[in-house]
C-alpha cells in the first residue's frame, strides 16, 4: 500500500545551476545524489526532495513543500542571517513582527526560491497540559447530564421538598396496598352469597367465640 511507502517533493527548475547556488550556498543544503539532470537532497526522518529541470517551473502559486521545525523563530533567524528575507502572502492569522503568521494551530513562515518556488516553515503548537485539562474541564461543563451543580439554598430546599413529596408518595402506595389487601380478604367470602342470618351469624357467633 502507498501509505506505507516513503513520499519525496518535487522542486521544478528552469535553471538547475541558479537554483543549485541557492539551495546549496545560500541555504546551506548538502546534495546526496545527481540524477536525471537534477539534484537530490535527503532531510530528517528519512525525507528528501527532487530538483529537476522542467520548463512548468514557477507556474504553480501554493507550497512546493514544507519543512517540519521545532524552532521556527531560530530558524527564520537564521534565514535572515543568510539574506534570505520571508515572503509576505496575504493569508489568515496572526503575523508577528519576524513575519511569522499563527493560524490553524501551527506558526508558519514562507521563502521563495529562484524559480518561483514557494516554500515554507511550519513549527506545530503543542498545547500545555493545563490549558488541555483546562479544555476538556470546558467541554464537560456544556455536556449535558454531566455538567457540575452546584448546591446553593435553593438547591438544598428543591432537595427537601423532593424528599418529602417522595416520602408522601410512599405513605399513599402503603395505605392503598392495605386497602387492596382488605378487599382480597373480604372478596374470598363471597359475601354477595351469604343469606342475611348468615352474616348475622357470623357476626354474632364470632363475638361468642
């Protein structure tokens, strides 16, 4: 599958000598391996890109490619020190006064090279654990069914009252529990059967006994 295969960028010259001064003197990239007329250059983690000569070089108005740092203040320093000045694209975010835009959860920076090709820094920003604890506390509270409450005196009275209605309620279902068990008692008699004298009779032959 291709997911597992390694992903290399292409960066499109018209000239390969210009482009090779400005990637190899002025930013200071080593080259690994000549080919095809063009240029490889090997990054971090096993990364790398194709400088090649075509005449579509420049054509293309996004990104070529990205570097992936952890310092792009250090980095974009270093740049300048270079003479290699960002490139200033009217994108969304927050711009720093070094030029570099926050935006989507990264800060980036953009550069140019001679061949019109855009490139660009992006310094991911990890988020300190307390303001993560912070966040989730937040999400918590607008969750319904576990949002925190809060026991102030009106609470406590609601509470109360509750209690009481739940205990009225339990006294009522006893009483009619009783009365049903009466009617069953008295059901079994039959008593829709019994002739007058002998109600009477139970009546007062159970007094006697």
């Amino acid at each position: 599958m291709l997911q597992d295969k390694p992903m290399y960028a292409y960066l499109p010259v018209t000239d390969v000598a210009r482009a090779r001064d400005f990637y190899e003197r002025r930013l200071g990239l080593r080259p690994k391996q000549e080919t095809a007329g063009g240029v490889i250059y090997e990054f971090g983690s096993g990364t790398a890109c194709f400088l090649y000569p075509t005449p579509n070089a420049g054509t293309s108005r996004a990104s070529q490619a990205f570097w992936q740092v952890e310092d792009i203040d250090r980095e974009v320093a270093e740049l300048k020190s270079r003479g290699i000045a960002l490139a200033d694209y009217d994108v969304g975010g927050e711009r720093d006064a070094n030029g570099v835009v926050t935006a989507g959860g990264t800060r980036v920076a953009w550069i140019n090279d001679t061949e019109g090709n855009i490139l660009a820094l992006v310094q991911p920003i990890e988020q300190p654990r307390h303001s993560l604890l912070r966040r989730i506390a937040g999400d918590l509270r607008h969750t319904r069914g576990l949002r925190p409450r809060r026991f102030g005196p009106t609470a406590v009275a609601s509470a109360a009252l509750g209690a009481l209605a739940l205990g009225a309620f339990a006294v009522g279902a006893l009483a009619i529990g009783r009365l049903a068990v009466g009617r069953a008692r008295i059901a079994r008699l039959h008593i829709g059967e019994l002739g007058v004298g002998k109600v009477r009779w139970l009546r007062h032959g159970a007094a006697r006994r």
